[in-house]
C-alpha cells in the first residue's frame, strides 16, 4: 500500500483535535492533557511557583486561557512568543433559552463573533461549552458536549419567498436563529431536563453553552488536497502552535511561550482575551521568580519577536476580485505573511524579516498577502499583543476558503508547512 503523505497524517491528527475541542472550554482540556503528555509541568496560578532551568510548564486560568512555556537553559535574554485564539463565530444560547411556540420546543440564541449565518441553517446542531452546577452542595464548572437529541434551525420554502434568488438569505438575528428542539405534546421542557438526562446535577446555575455544527471534518478533491470543518479559524493556528511548541528543545537564552487566548471573535477587550493584562502579568511573574531586574527585562523586550498565528484569506476563484492582484495568498502553496497598512495586523519589516529568514533556511514554503486597500480585513490579537506587551509581532496564519462559515476549507499541506514554519522560528540560531 502507498504511504500515507506526512501532511494527511498530521491534518488527520487536526481532525481529531478539533473532534475533541469544539468549544474554549474543550480546546484547554485538550491542550492540557496532550501537554501533560508532553512533559510540561502544569502550575497553579493560586500556588507559589518553584521553576527551574530547562522546564516546561503550563498554567491556565478561567477555564479558557492557556499559556505553555519553556524555560532557557541559562540567563533569559529574550522570547519567542506565539499567540492564538481557541474561539469562534457560533449561535450562543441567551440565559433563558426556553421558548415554546404551538407546542415546538426552541432555544434562543445570539450572535457570537461574525458567522456566516446562512451556513447554519438546514444542518444537525450539537450543544458544546461549559455548565456552572451545584452537585452535592457545591458549585462546579461541567464541560457539555450534548450530542443528542440534535437541534436544527429550518430555512424556510422557497415557494413563502421566491424573491430569494434576486435579494440572498436574508437571516434576522433575533427572529430566525432560534433552534428547535422538540415536539412537546402537553409537557413543556426545559434545558435543565436536557442537559439532565445526559449530566448528573442538582441544579443549573448558570451556563455559556454554543451551538455547532455535527458533520465531521472531512479531506476532499483530488489527492485529497483539501481539508474542511468547522473551527479552522482558529484551531489550525493553536493546533500548529502547540505541536511546534513540543517538538523543540530549551534554548541557551531565550524563553520559548504560546498564549491561547478566548474572546478573539468579540474583540478581545475581556479579562478572557488578549486585550486583558494576563500575559504580560504572566511574564512578569516569570522574570520575579527567575530574578531578572526591572532593566533586564526591559533589554528581552527588545530582542523579542511575537508570532500572531490566525487564519487568512486565500484567493477564491469564484470571486477574484475580493483579492488584491498581486499580494493575494493562495491554498497549497505555504502559510501567509499578513501585512496591513491600517494596522488590521501587526507585521513590521523587522518582524517579516525574522520569519523569512527561518522559512528559507529550512526551505519551508511562505506567501506574503495584504489585501484590496477597499476591502478592510479582520483584526487578530497582534496588533494588541504588541500594544500591550512591546514587542515586535509579526500575523501570519494558513489561507482559507469560507472563513466563518461552519464549514471552513484549507489546504492540508499547508498546515504542516505552518507547524515547521513555527518550530524553524522558535529555534532561530540568529
């Protein structure tokens, strides 16, 4: 039999992260027993801290930030940081969901981030996220992935609108994202007796629970050169960071990190995302316990780079013209440098100039993409990364198709180039 390419390997180990992270809350799980499984230490952030040289360590905070490290083998003199966000544009149900409409059982929701709202109509929906309890007489956190019964948001027939085809799918968020659940007869339910029936409480407290979608990820086209799923946006970038992270070894000076923030797809201006003070309070705890000076760290600061990994635009070829001629990134051929002279991204010249020089010394494949000056793109968390902590940032991520829809597609080789791209620029000799 053939051998299986290495980027199907490592895009098939992708489909079964994503499986297993479809919410914040999940991802962090996840990533803490595959980094527990990779030596790193996990810290409590309540407890004092004992570090030592060469350690590799974890601490997470709020049940959906994540940050992974690796200590150097002597003086701190620098950083090589990545930095990704576990969320995504979902339906978040609202604190009371429960809507009863001619005996049909609904769920209300809210828009959270910027889906493609058409995309999720017509297609089995799952519960996901993160239920507060009291269980035995005690308030605790329950991870809810409720698979079963599925809920549905239906499009409406074509013949109540036929005017579809000339005005597109007109989605009203408050009046038409409201999926059904069940045929009540004479009963009306509740979601306490849904999650109830699969989950052992007493009591629902209070809860951040999303819908997603059910249909697996799924390799297609010829040679199955294509990958898609929900999520994409942004688990390739955490995905790719993480494997990165554990697959290199502690550097004679500098500290090796990546920060896994929530709340990207709101605005990240939380005590949840990259706009909060964590990471830099985290680093700074670093260098107390490793005794760096005020003065030292100021001087890592300055020979320090910060890798904002996020998902791009890839030329579709359906709509050309959305894409900037001649600095358009496309599918397949290697993750893409983002530039954006109205700071959508944080790249500098310096920063690029950092990432080029790995990606060429290990012959890893890269594009450089900035879009139409008339067509704004998304923000990602460099821009406030490098506010907040002062340090040089480079956005660059793998291109995609059908960015936010609940069915992404990406270009499974190109996630393997992105993960070497990531590993050659942690162990950058220069």
């Amino acid at each position: 039999m053939p051998k299986t390419p290495k980027h199907h390997r490592l895009t098939s180990t992708f489909a079964s992260f994503i499986e297993h992270s479809l919410s914040p809350f999940h991802a962090v799980e996840t990533l803490s027993q595959h980094l527990k499984d990779q030596g790193f230490i996990q810290l409590d952030p309540t407890e004092k801290w004992s570090l030592q040289a060469r350690g590799k360590y974890f601490v997470t905070s709020k049940e959906t930030l994540l940050a992974a490290f690796i200590l150097p083998d002597k003086s701190w003199k620098e950083t090589t940081l990545l930095a990704s966000h576990l969320d995504s544009p979902a339906l978040k149900l609202k604190p009371r969901p429960e809507i009863h409409t001619h005996n049909i059982l609904q769920l209300g929701t809210e828009v959270y981030g910027g889906p493609l709202l058409h995309t999720w109509l017509d297609r089995p929906l799952s519960l996901v996220g993160r239920a507060m309890v009291m269980q035995k007489r005690q308030c605790r956190p329950l991870l809810i992935h409720l698979k079963e019964p599925s809920l549905m948001i239906p499009s409406l027939a074509i013949h109540l609108d036929r005017s579809i085809h000339d005005k597109g799918i007109l989605v009203h968020k408050q009046d038409h994202l409201k999926a059904i659940v069940a045929l009540e007869g004479d009963k009306q339910k509740k979601l306490t007796q849904l999650l109830q029936s699969h989950y052992d409480f007493d009591k629902l407290l209070s809860f951040d629970l999303f819908l997603v979608p059910q249909e697996p990820s799924q390799f297609w086209g010829d040679e199955k050169a294509f990958f898609s799923s929900y999520r994409i946006d942004n688990l390739s970038s955490v995905f790719a960071s993480v494997t990165g992270l554990t697959q290199v070894e502690s550097q004679p000076h500098r500290l090796l990190a990546s920060f896994f923030w929530d709340h990207e797809e709101i605005g990240s201006r939380t005590s949840f995302g990259a706009g909060s003070l964590w990471g830099e309070e985290l680093l700074q705890r670093i260098a107390s316990i490793l005794e760096l000076s005020p003065e030292d760290r100021f001087r890592t600061k300055a020979s320090s780079l910060c890798l904002s990994v996020d998902v791009g635009h890839g030329l579709h070829p359906n709509f050309v013209d959305k894409h900037d001629p001649q600095n358009t990134s496309f599918l397949g051929k290697g993750p893409a440098l983002k530039f954006s002279a109205a700071k959508h991204y944080a790249t500098s010249a310096g920063a690029a100039a950092e990432v080029i020089r790995a990606a060429e010394a290990k012959n890893i494949p890269y594009q450089l993409d900035a879009g139409r000056s008339d067509i704004p793109s998304g923000s990602t968390v460099g821009p406030i990364m490098a506010a907040n902590l002062g340090i040089d940032t480079l956005d660059l991520g793998v291109p995609c198709w059908a960015m936010h829809s609940t069915r992404e597609t990406m270009a499974s080789v190109d996630l393997l180039s992105l993960t070497q791209l990531l590993k050659a620029t942690l162990e950058r000799p220069f």
